[in-house]
C-alpha cells in the first residue's frame, strides 16, 4: 500500500486553492480551512475506499480531524489495527 500521507496530501491538493500550498502548510492547516462540510463527506469515503477501513460516526470528531496530520494519524492508527 502505498504511503497514507502522500495519498491524502494529494487529495486534499486537488481541492481549490490548495495546490500552491506546501505540503507542511497544507498538513498543518485547519481542515476546515481546506474543505467545506459537503467534501468533508467525499474526503471520508475516499478515507474508506482507497485504504479500506471503517470510519464510524463516533470517530468523526473535531479533534480527528483538526488538520490533515491528525486525519493521517487517525487513518494510520486504523491500519496498525
């Protein structure tokens, strides 16, 4: 499998405004700096399809998913599972 964080900075660099950003800036911003709550749901599904794994609505919680660097912890600690 390839490495989670580069996948999900890619995705998250195809959203607008997103793609002259530096990967540390971009890892480091709010989430909801990147995306709206509409692609929030679209960013979940590519979360549950490109690494296979069930995110439940409990997980789904502000401080999971504060920034792209938590979102990536949280995805890494379901793979080590």
């Amino acid at each position: 499998m390839q490495n989670p964080q580069r996948l999900i900075v890619d995705y998250l660099r195809a959203m607008p405004g997103q793609g002259a950003v530096s990967d540390s800036a971009l890892l480091d911003a709010p989430l909801r700096d990147v995306i709206d709550s509409i692609e929030m749901i679209g960013f979940l599904g590519f979360l549950e399809s490109t690494f296979s794994i069930v995110i439940k609505d409990d997980e789904v919680t502000p401080e999971t998913f504060e920034t792209p660097r938590s979102a990536i912890a949280f995805v890494e600690g379901k793979l080590r599972r």
